[in-house]
C-alpha cells in the first residue's frame, strides 16, 4: 500500500479539524479528539501541528491571505460596477463559509485570531467603494444590509445551486443599495 504524503496528512487534520470544531465548538475540540477522529495517534498530530492554535491558524490564513487580496484587488480597480463587486464578493464568501460559518458559531475564534477587526477593515473597504467614504445615513444603511445579507445567503444557505443562489443575493443585495 502506497505511504501518503504528509501535504495529504495535513489536509486530512485540517478537514477533520474542521468539521470538529464546526460540531462542538474549537474551545471543545481537542488534539486527542481530532486524532481519534482519523484514526491516528497525538503524537502523529504534533508531528503537523504544534498546537490546536497552530491548527485553527492553519485553516484561517489561507481565507485571510484571499480577503486581503481581495480587498486590495477591488481598491485597486476601482471604480468597480457594483453588481460586479457583489458577485465577487458572494463568490469570495461563498468559497470559505465552511470557516466563516464557525466564526459565527464559535465567537472564540473570532476573539482568538482576532478576525472581527479584519472583517470590519475588509467590510469597510467594499462599503467605501459600494457607497463612498461619506455616505448619507440611508446610504450607509443600505450597504450594510447588501453586504451583511450577501455575505449571509452564501455562507448559511447551502440547500440551493450555487450558481442559483449567487444570482438571488446578487440581485437582491444591489436591489438594496436602492439603485435604479
């Protein structure tokens, strides 16, 4: 039987790490746990992942590296049509809910790795090119319900085709910008 790689070893933790902390929350998610989950022993683990934080970091720097590309990839194209802007945005959202809906679940996370204040940068940045950098109180609003609703539909609805979905909340959250 041919050995795996240890890049597919990493990725099996990583996934199975994943659904733990999804299931139970990361501050009830041991090492030992993600270990008996693959069938494999602790020390096996540390051999990859020094610590369960060490672990969490490892599945969030990859979404936080395509938030910040992102956020800088719109800054720099600006002016951005916003339809178009909404649609990369659900896309981006879309490709790392599974993370996004445990920060939500596990506010711990958020707290840890110190996410909430990216989130709040990255949301800002989108709502300054959606909206301006002084906006009307209406206006404002607006972008926050388009975004927060966006970004909501593509990380906690998954009963629907994406393709489907995307065309849904896109719709919608340029319908809340109130633009002809």
């Amino acid at each position: 039987m041919p050995r795996r790689r240890t890049g597919d070893t990493r990725a099996r933790i990583q996934q199975a790490a994943l659904e733990l902390f999804a299931e139970r929350g990361m501050q009830q998610t041991s090492l030992r746990d993600i270990a008996d989950r693959l069938g494999v022993t602790k020390p096996a683990l540390y051999y990859h992942f020094a610590s369960r934080e060490d672990l969490l970091n490892s599945l969030v720097e990859p979404m936080i590296a395509d938030f910040e590309a992102y956020a800088a990839a719109q800054r720099a194209a600006a002016p951005v049509p916003p339809r178009e802007l909404l649609g990369s945005y659900f896309d981006l959202a879309h490709r790392h809910r599974a993370l996004i809906r445990l920060a939500i679940r596990d506010l711990s996370v958020l707290h840890e790795l110190k996410l909430a204040d990216r989130f709040l940068e990255w949301r800002g940045t989108l709502a300054e090119l959606l909206v301006g950098a002084s906006p009307s109180l209406l206006d404002a609003v607006r972008c926050m319900v388009a975004l927060g609703g966006l970004s909501d539909c593509a990380v906690m609805i998954d009963h629907e085709p994406v393709a489907e979905l995307r065309e849904a909340a896109v719709d919608a959250a340029y319908d809340s910008l109130g633009r002809p």
